[in-house]
C-alpha cells in the first residue's frame, strides 16, 4: 500500500521539477516571456511554453506584473492572439509487454509485442500567447477584456512554479 502513495507522489514531484519556471525567454521562442512597451501605458506581451493554457496564464501574469510597476491597478486586453509551432514525433516503434496474474487459485503469464506506425498524431511543440495591454488606474471597466491586476498576480503566482 506505500507504493501505491509513494509512486504518485513521486510522478507529482518530479512533473513539477521538470516544469520550466516563469522567467524571460533568453532569445525569441524559446520558453518564457518577453515584452515590449509600444507607448505610454500600452505593451505588448508574449509567453512561450510547451503547454497552451500555462502560456496563457503566464503571460497574463506579466501583464499584472507591468501593470503593478507602473503603479496602475488593471489591465484591459486590446489584441490576444496564439501562435502554435508544431513538431511531430518521427519513426516507427516496437514495444514489448509482459504480466501475470491470478485469481483464486490458478494464475497466468501474459506477453506480448506490439508494433507502432506514426499516423500524424502525436504532435507536440511550443505555443506563444500573445497580449496586446493597455493598462489604467481606479476601478477596473466593466468588460470582459479587463482585469484586475492584483488579483490576477495573486491568483496565478502559485501557477508560475
């Protein structure tokens, strides 16, 4: 029964060790965010990653972020768009599978081989969200588009690893 806890746990550890953290990207397309201040209290924001959602969540963080060091309190999002590059897994593969079991009192041997054949799934890559800002002080308008920069910086810290 331990290591029915012990090995998801360790499945949850290591997937979040293996998460890249919120940082700026080192170049262009690679993970993490780059923004650019097109003028007064208006930017553009992009967030890499290899996860669609977090990518969205991340660069709405920035946003926040920005928002806060301007000493503004929210954020309306003008322009949103998302760019996706995709890369697919290649080459055939051969696996090779065994298992026993038992029920009462007889018991068996199991194996078996399989042989896999891409057909164009499978794809993974990178996706970009990007966000097109303005950002403002007082109450938030009421539109879908605007956020509250604060509790949109407390409610996605936790997310950013």
């Amino acid at each position: 029964m331990k290591h029915a806890i012990l090995i998801p746990a360790l499945a949850l550890v290591a997937a979040c060790a293996t998460s890249t953290a919120y940082a700026p990207a080192k170049k262009e397309g690679a993970v993490g965010y780059m923004s650019q201040q097109l003028e007064t209290g208006r930017h553009r924001i992009s967030y890499t990653d290899t996860d669609p959602l977090r990518a969205r969540n991340m660069a709405l963080l920035r946003a926040s972020e920005i928002t806060l060091m301007e000493g503004k309190d929210w954020f309306e999002i003008t322009h949103e768009g998302m760019e996706t590059e995709q890369k697919r897994g290649g080459g055939t593969s051969i696996s090779v599978g065994g298992g026993t079991g038992s029920y009462g009192r007889s018991s068996s041997v199991g194996v078996g081989v399989g042989f896999g054949i891409p057909l164009g799934g499978g794809s993974s890559g990178r996706s970009t969200q990007i966000l097109e800002i303005v950002t403002g002080a007082g109450p938030k308008p009421d539109k879908a588009e605007a956020y509250d920069a604060r509790s949109v910086e407390m409610n996605l810290r936790v997310a950013s690893y």
